[in-house]
C-alpha cells in the first residue's frame, strides 16, 4: 500500500536518483528537460503556476516510491511526471499511485484529469487505460499521446 504527500526538498536526490539515463529522462518529463536531470531541474518546475508535485510513500516504512505532479487549470487537471522507483516497479505501484493523483485532482474539484505519454510507452499507456483514460487528437508533439479521464 501507499499514500501521498506533498514533495518535499529532501525528496529530490531520491527523485533523481530514479533517471538513470537520457531515455529514462524522456520517458519521465518528454522532451521537457535535457540530461542529465538535476534536482534544480524538479524544483524549478514546481515554480509554476497552479502546480503541486507529490510523493508516493510506502505506508509500511514511508519511503518514497513513486511521484507525480498535478496542475490545475479551471476543472481540468494535468497529471504530469509519473515515475515509479526502478526498485518497486512490477508490483502495481504505477496504478495506484495514478489512482490516489486521480482522486486527489477530484477532491481539488477536478471534472477532468489530463496528462501525456510518450507514445512508445506501452506500460504506462496500458496503467493509464486500466483506470480509465483514453487517447483525445490534441497533442502537438510528436511522438507523444493526450489522454483524458472525465470523471
């Protein structure tokens, strides 16, 4: 099992640690940041406006597991930066924790979870279906599918 909390400073070599290379990267941010990932990279992305990153947490010892950040525009709710400790993966751990961003954007007042993926990831892409999303024709970058959840 796992809950969330809110990303704290002290979580970012943790975070980093996770990217182990430039392909990892892109999987985790797209074409977003450059190798090699920093944690001056993860903090200044939660500069921006209406964005929350959180940690998914062991609830047996509160090691971080997983993350993902949040960004609300209106009643649509962007979840964004979903990664899974290389260590955890295998277990379930992706959905549950897309899961609990997902009820965590409806008790913020979300009528609709976005997010991307990278079209070559099947994994995620399947976790992303399993709960509920479906590809929508918007994104404008190549190699990258939109998915929606309406709830």
């Amino acid at each position: 099992m796992i809950s969330i909390r809110p990303r704290k400073d002290v979580d970012l070599d943790t975070i980093v640690g996770w990217v182990p290379d430039a392909a990892a990267l892109y999987l985790f941010t797209g074409p977003r940041l450059t190798w090699p990932l920093s944690t001056e990279h993860l903090s200044e992305m939660e500069s921006e406006q209406n964005l929350s990153a959180w940690i998914g947490a062991s609830s047996s010892n509160g090691r971080p597991v997983g993350h993902f950040d949040l960004t609300q525009y209106g009643e649509t709710f962007r979840i964004g930066r979903v990664i899974i400790d290389p260590a955890q993966r295998g277990q379930g751990l992706a959905a549950t924790l897309v899961e609990l961003a997902v009820a965590k954007g409806q008790v913020l007042g979300a009528c609709r979870i976005t997010l991307n993926v990278i079209a070559g990831n099947s994994p995620a892409i399947r976790t992303y279906e399993r709960i509920g999303f479906r590809t929508y024709p918007t994104s404008t970058e190549p190699g990258v599918l939109s998915m929606e959840l309406l709830l």
